[in-house]
C-alpha cells in the first residue's frame, strides 16, 4: 500500500463509516511505511470528522453518527499520538506551556492535536483537559510555573470565557509574565485581539509556529 492521497482518503472515510477495526488496520499499515503521524492526523482523521461535522451542522447525520466517528477518531489519534510524543521525547525543552479546554466545552481531539505537536517539537505540555474551570487554569498556571497559556475551544457560546481566564491572569498578577495562545473554529484574530490575547493559533503547525515567536524560540 502506498502512502499517497488515496491513503489519507482511505483513513477519512473510516471515520466516516465509523469504522474503527480499518482505521486501526490502516494506522498501523501506513506508520509501517513511514508516514508521518501528524499528516495522518490532518489529512486523514481530521479530514473524515470535518466532513462529518459539516454534514451534522446541515442536519444529514444526527449525533449517535457524530459520536461514533469521533470515537473512531479518537482512538486512532490516540495511537498517532503516541508516535507525535515520542519524537519530541529526546529534545531539551523550549518551554512550558499549560493547554485546556474552556468550561462549557467537551471537545478534546483538536486540543490534544496541538498539545501533542507541541510536545512533539520541544515543548513541556501541561495538557489539563476539557471544560476547564477558569480557577483551574490559574491554579495550573501557577503550580506549573508556565511560560504559556494555551486555551481551546470549537463553541461559539462559552468563547467569552476566554477572556475571563485572561481578565482573572491579569488580577493575579500573571499576564505580564506568561503569554497566551487560544484557538478552535471560532475563534478569530479580531477576537484574539479583543480579549487581549497573545495569539490565535488556525491549526497545530500555526500554533507551534506561534508559541515559537511568543517565546522566543
Ligand atoms: Co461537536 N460541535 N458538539 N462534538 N463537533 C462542532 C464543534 C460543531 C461545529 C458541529 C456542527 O454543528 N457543524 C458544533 C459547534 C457549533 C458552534 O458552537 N458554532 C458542535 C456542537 C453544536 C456540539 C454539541 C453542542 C452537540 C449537541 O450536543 N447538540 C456538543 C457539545 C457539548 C459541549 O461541549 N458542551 C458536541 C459534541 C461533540 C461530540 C462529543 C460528539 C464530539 C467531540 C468528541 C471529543 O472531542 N472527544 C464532537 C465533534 C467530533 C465535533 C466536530 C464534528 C469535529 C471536532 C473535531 O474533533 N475536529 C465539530 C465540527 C467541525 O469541527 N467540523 C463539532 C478535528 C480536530 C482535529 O480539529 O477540533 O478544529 P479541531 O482542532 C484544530 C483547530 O481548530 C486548531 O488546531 C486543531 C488541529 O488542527 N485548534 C487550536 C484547536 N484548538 C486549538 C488551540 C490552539 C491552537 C489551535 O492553541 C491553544
């Protein structure tokens, strides 16, 4: 089997049909051939949920096929994950960077996307999950001592919390010290710029390059 276009479109259309014994099949087929994880991840799984998440959003699959694909893809990001972290593993650190998801939001893939490419490329991730509670990024901040904040979301409703967790870095004396980067679907440049974030970050590779100016490396 060779690793080209067909087999990202193979690797999509498992999540697709929700179809987990494939994808694992095809994982492990194409990571014996060599091909780079995190393509796998943005051209393949990710390609196969963004379809279906367009197909929900018009009303043509309903929530029971949104899980399932999304189980399918966790599954097979989590086995891609394991290849992204260990190529980052022998690396001195470039920094520290905290990452959750925002209170209100259960979406985890994307987050852990970022927060393994990071990893990947040199960076200590704190990864502190989903629906994160504003306090909890603090305490987490703080405890960790971390040159970064990373901040997710793919929901317009809860985004505004974004700018509380910045509003409450500054009352603790943090802001000044510590850079942030958010992203997720929604979020915007316009937006980044009115809560006063550092960074908007579009995709994993943005957000590496982003962290890389923000902390200098
Ligand atoms: Co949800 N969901 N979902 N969902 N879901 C969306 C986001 C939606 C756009 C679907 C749609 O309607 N078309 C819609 C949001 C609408 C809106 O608010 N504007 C939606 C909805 C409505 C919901 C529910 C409310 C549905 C319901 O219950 N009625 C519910 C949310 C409940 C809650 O959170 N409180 C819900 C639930 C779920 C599932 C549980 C079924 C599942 C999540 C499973 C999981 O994460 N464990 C799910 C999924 C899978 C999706 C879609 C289909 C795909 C998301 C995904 O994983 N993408 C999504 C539609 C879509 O995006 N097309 C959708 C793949 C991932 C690799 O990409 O997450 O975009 P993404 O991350 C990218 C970039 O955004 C960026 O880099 C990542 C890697 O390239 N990025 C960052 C992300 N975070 C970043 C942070 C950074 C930098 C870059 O710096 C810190």
């Amino acid at each position: 089997m060779a690793v080209d276009k067909e087999y990202f479109d193979k690797l999509a259309q498992t999540v697709i049909d929700g179809d987990n014994e494939e994808c694992v099949r095809l994982i492990e087929d194409g990571l014996d051939k060599g091909v780079d994880p995190i393509e796998a991840i943005e051209k393949g799984l990710g390609k196969g949920i963004t379809k279906v998440g367009n197909d929900f959003g018009e009303g043509a699959v309903f929530l029971p096929e949104l899980i399932m694909a999304a189980d399918v893809m966790k599954q097979g990001a989590a086995i891609l994950d394991e290849k992204i972290k260990a190529l980052g593993s022998k690396r001195k650190s470039l920094g520290k960077i905290v990452i959750g998801t925002i209170k209100g939001d259960i979406h985890d893939i994307g987050k852990s996307v970022v927060a393994s490419v990071l990893q990947a490329n040199g960076y200590d991730v704190v990864d502190i999950g989903i629906d994160v509670e504003i306090e909890t990024f603090i305490k987490a901040v703080k405890e960790n001592n971390a040159d970064c904040l990373g901040m997710s979301t793919l929901l317009t409703l809860p985004l505004q919390v974004m700018g509380e967790v910045i509003d409450k870095m500054k009352e603790e004396g943090l802001r000044d010290r510590v850079k942030v980067i958010v992203g997720g679907c929604p979020v915007t440049e316009e937006f980044a710029d009115e809560i006063g974030a550092d960074a908007v970050g579009f995709d994993a590779a943005d957000a590496v390059k982003k962290v890389g100016v923000l902390l200098g490396n």
